[in-house]
C-alpha cells in the first residue's frame, strides 16, 4: 500500500512540475477535439458517452472515428482512438474545463491494477482509485495528433 500510495504521490507531483514549467497547454481543434500535453481528446464526451464497464470501454473506443459522436468531425478512422492511461487522465484533469461536457466522476484509465481492476480518475478532484473492471465508469477516448 506505502508503494502505491508513494507511486501516486510521485505522479502528482510529476504533474505539478510540467503544469508549473508551462509545458501544459490545451488547444479547442474547431472539430470535436481538443489537444492537450501533446494528446487529442474528445471534446464533450459526457454528450456521447455513458458509463460502461472497463472491457465494454477498452473495447469499443478503438472503433471511434469521425462522425461517431455529435460534433467530432476530425477525419479519425476507426482505430485511432484509444482509452487514456491513469497518468493521461491525471494530467488532463488541470484541463477538464477545456473539454466541455465531461461527466465529473470516475473515468476508466487502460492502466490496469492486481488483474481483475484498472485505475480510475475522478474529474471532479483529480483523486485516483482502483474499481473492479465489471463495474461502470464513463471514460474519455484520446488519441494522438495526425
């Protein structure tokens, strides 16, 4: 548990120095996306997506592409798009103002944990946990830049 909890500390931190250095920056794409850290989000996600339990997300987020949600026109193909990892999601929640209608809850990471759980991001108080992956989480796809 004191290595988890040290590992967690470490990433916030990590964090902090990027947020602190300048090198975070979000950008609103005029097509559905938002690229922040260097990463496309989908903007608005709350708007499309429900909650669903990990492999439900793990699996159906890889076959976004343009046109699958109200609004995101970014020529994606099905394959781009993919769930982010638990420090993606720690990272952008500075930012989860800059993705429009997002749910303020728990979003699924793809960062699993003790095999039958992955690691989750709260977006309303950037607090980190572990669910077990039958359970429902919202999640946010991301991709990278083309």
């Amino acid at each position: 548990m004191k290595r988890k909890s040290t590992a967690i500390l470490l990433t916030v931190f990590f964090c902090f120095l990027l947020l602190a250095s300048g090198a975070a920056s979000a950008k609103d794409n005029g097509d559905g996306t938002v690229t922040i850290n260097g990463l496309v989000w989908l903007k608005n996600s709350g708007s499309c997506l429900g909650s669903m339990t990990w492999d439900s997300a793990m699996s159906g987020v890889p076959y976004f592409k343009s046109g699958s949600c109200p609004g995101l026109k970014d020529n994606s193909q099905a394959g781009d798009w993919r769930l982010p990892t638990k420090d993606e999601l720690v990272a952008v929640y500075s930012h989860v103002g800059e993705l429009g209608t997002v749910w303020k809850d728990y979003h699924w990471s793809s960062t699993t944990a003790y095999g039958t759980s992955a690691y989750i991001v709260n977006l309303k108080n950037g607090g980190v946990s572990t669910f077990s992956k039958t359970s429902s989480q919202y999640s946010i796809p991301v991709r990278q830049p083309k």
